[in-house]
C-alpha cells in the first residue's frame, strides 16, 4: 500500500490459522484530541431551509443543486458522499483547495 511519500508499506499476510489482528486488542483510547464536526450550510438567500429541502431539490431535478467541500477525500468530501448514498441522489460536486474557499464560495 503507498503512503504519503509514494514508498510501499508491506502488508501484514495471516495464515489461516491465525485470528485478524485488531488494534483495539493492542491499544485503549486514553483521551480525544479533536472532534470534527460537519457542517451543512447555504447562502442566507437560499431557498433551502432545512436538509430535507436541499435533498428534495436534488432527487426532482438532479444536478440543480451542488454541494461543495473541502478536497477530494477530506472528511467532508466523504461525509457528502455518504450523505448522497444514504439519501439516494446523485451529487453535484465542486472539490475545493481547503475549508476556506469552499465556505466563502457559498
């Protein structure tokens, strides 16, 4: 598998006889460093008020609305993404170069 710096990192191959290895055998949660929230937000002149609304407008007339985030495989690009999914519409999206520039496009 590649990592950040294009180098391969072996993978861990298991007999058939050995269990899965699982971190949380190995390691506890001793305290939270950050909590990420996300966040849903349109222009103070939208006609959407609520989620359901925004959801609506996508599934009658797909690709009228678009959802903006924060770059390709942030958090937020897969909270969108996952959002989508569970709510059976297609996105419209616009992956920007960071949180900034995503909010002050809005």
């Amino acid at each position: 598998m590649p990592t950040r710096s294009g180098r391969q990192r072996p993978r861990l191959q298991l007999s058939a006889d050995e269990r899965p290895c699982t971190p949380w055998d190995e390691i506890r949660l001793v305290a939270r460093v950050v909590d990420d929230p996300s966040v849903i937000v349109v222009r103070n002149d939208s006609p959407f008020t609520t989620l359901a609304s925004v959801l609506d407008a996508q599934r009658k007339k797909p690709g009228s609305v678009t959802f903006g985030h924060n770059g390709a495989g942030t958090n937020g690009h897969l909270a969108i993404r996952m959002l989508a999914k569970a709510a059976g519409v297609e996105p419209n999206e616009i992956s920007y170069r960071g949180t900034a520039a995503a909010i002050w496009s809005a």
